[in-house]
C-alpha cells in the first residue's frame, strides 16, 4: 500500500484531486454563507482557512511532482493543514455539544499581522456567526461534526503519504 501511495505521490493528479476535494468543500462553505444565509462563526472561519492550506498543499505537490522536496513541503502542509482543522472541528463540536457562557469563541478572527485574511478577504473570512449555535445537521450531524470526518480522512492520508515518502 505505502508502494502504491508512493508511486501516486511522483504524479500530478493525485495532487490536484487534493486540490479538488478542498476546493469543493471551500465552495460549500460559501454556498451554505451566500446561498443558504448561513453565517458563518469565527471557528468555521478558521476551520476554511485550515481547508484553504489542503488545497494550497496540493497545488504544490502538483507544481513539482517529481521533486523530493517538493512533495516532502506538500505533505508537511497537508498534514499541517488537515491535523489543525481536525483539531479546529473538534473544539468547535465541543463548543456547540456542551454551551457555556465561559467557553465562548471571539466574534473577530485573530489572524497574522502579516496575513490579515479577513481584511483582503473579507466576503470569504469575516465572521458573522455565533459558534454554539448549530444552524445546520445532515443525518442529525452538524457541519463541525462532518468537518471532523473530512479532516480526520485527511490526517491520515497526509500520515500515510509521509510514511510512504521514506520507504523503499
């Protein structure tokens, strides 16, 4: 199987249907903000900027395929990116499973100095919403609780990719 990762990892599409994947949750997300009316809450801003370096992850496996160094970036990424949004997800469920006045989200999202999101982008990464609130529930799960699958499937891809990365 690690052969087989392997072997994919030296090929662009592998990494552009990475890409893909993000990107379509990406537009998901701003379908469920303009066409739904749903706001989104700092939590689920943070949780589409972690989904955004999934996507970018790809796009630089696919840039440089056969390069050691380029694929080793990409999955550092990936695993980066995945593993911080599973983490994202699950803070955010346990937001939303168990509300207190005490463990509330800011409603301003505190990105870099150097990369302040939500001013250059504001339509796609300013937050609206309140994170305890649970607007929407397919088969009696919500979006965070989705995210957490989608995150840890990514996790552990990434995982996978990287183990395969180092073998023979």
């Amino acid at each position: 199987m690690f052969n087989l990762l392997k072997k994919w990892s030296y090929h662009r599409s592998p990494w552009l249907l990475l890409s893909f994947s993000a990107l379509v949750f990406e537009l998901a997300a701003l379908y469920f903000q303009y066409g739904k009316q749903l706001v989104p809450c700092v939590m689920c801003i943070y949780e589409r900027t972690a989904m955004l370096g999934v996507l970018l992850a790809g796009l630089v496996g696919a840039i440089g395929p056969t390069l050691f160094l380029a694929r080793l970036i990409s999955t550092m990424g990936f695993l980066a990116s995945s593993s911080w949004g599973l983490v994202l997800a699950w803070q955010h469920v346990q937001i939303q499973l168990h509300p207190s006045p005490f463990a509330i989200c800011s409603p301003f999202p505190h990105f870099p100095s150097w990369l302040p999101l939500n001013h250059w982008f504001p339509w796609m990464f300013q937050p609206h919403g309140d994170c305890a609130v649970i607007v929407w529930k397919l088969l009696n799960w919500s979006m965070p609780q989705w995210l957490i699958v989608a995150f840890a499937i990514y996790t552990i891809m990434a995982l996978m990719i990287l183990v395969s990365q180092f073998r023979r």
